[in-house]
C-alpha cells in the first residue's frame, strides 16, 4: 500500500499538491509584504484576524493563526513593540489577557492587504477557473469541517 503512486490514491496526491503549494506560495507572499509594506506574513495574519474579530484572548488568537502558546506570545510582543495593537487584562477574567489591534495597526493592515489580496490572485486565482476555484475550497472547507478535524471551538466563560 505505501507503494502505491499517488494517481491511484488522490486523497495522498492532492495532500502532496496542498502542502507543495503552501510551501511555495507562503515564502512568496511573505517576501511581497515585507518589501512592500515591511509587514511579515505573520503579522499580517495576526492583524487580519484582529481585524475581523475585535479583541481576543491570546489563546483564541494562537487558535485563530495556528501557532503554539509561545510563539503567539512572541509575535504579540512584537506587534505591540511596534505599536500595532494593545493588551489589557481581560475584564471578565484577570488571568488572561486581551488583544485588540490599534489604530496604527489598522491602518498598517489596511496598506497590505491590496498586496496581500493581489498576491494571492496572481499566485492562485490566475491558475484555476473561478468555478474551480470555489470547488477548492468548498472540499477544504469540508475537510476543515470534519468532526475529528475541526479547530476547537473557543471557550465561553
């Protein structure tokens, strides 16, 4: 069975296409946003997702960009090094803290996301049909949405 060629299995050849793709195009639009707004990816995706949500808990956040408890700590204490977003103690428990993006963060986000948003065009979008494109991700929503695959689900306290 670990023999077989990936044609006759396509769930093995489309999880090698994934990860191929993912590995090639993150380096790309990672090395786009730093020389065109000096925003690494990660940042950009702390900031989009701090964008889209409002105020987190830094584990909803860790959660959100899928990186270890460490790491997310890291990358926050960068971004507010930078002025990009705040930290308060969260009012309904005083053991963790809240992270919400700041107005230069917003900004900043907002000058990135035309080249982020072009990036991906130019990488993915150019590459497929539109109808191909939303089969794509209708079958990685799916995936995502799998019982045992699903993210946890932020707790309510």
């Amino acid at each position: 069975m670990l023999n077989e060629q990936p044609s006759r299995r396509p769930a093995v050849a489309a999880w090698a296409a994934l990860l191929q793709v993912h590995a090639a195009l993150v380096p790309e639009l990672d090395a786009e946003l730093r020389k065109a707004c000096g925003l690494p990816l990660t940042w950009y995706d702390v900031l989009l997702e701090l964008d889209a949500a409002g105020p987190m808990r830094m584990s909803d956040l860790g959660e959100k960009v899928v990186l270890s408890r460490t790491r997310v700590s890291r990358l926050v204490a960068e971004l507010e090094s930078n002025g990009l977003l705040s930290r308060e103690t969260n009012p309904d428990d005083g053991r963790s803290a809240l992270v919400a993006i700041s107005d230069l963060g917003r900004q900043r986000f907002r000058e990135a996301a035309p080249h982020y948003l072009d990036g991906i065009e130019r990488r993915l979008g150019a590459q497929a049909e539109p109808g191909e494109l939303e089969a794509m991700a209708a079958t990685l929503r799916k995936v995502l949405g799998a019982t045992d695959l699903a993210p946890p689900r932020p707790r309510r306290r």
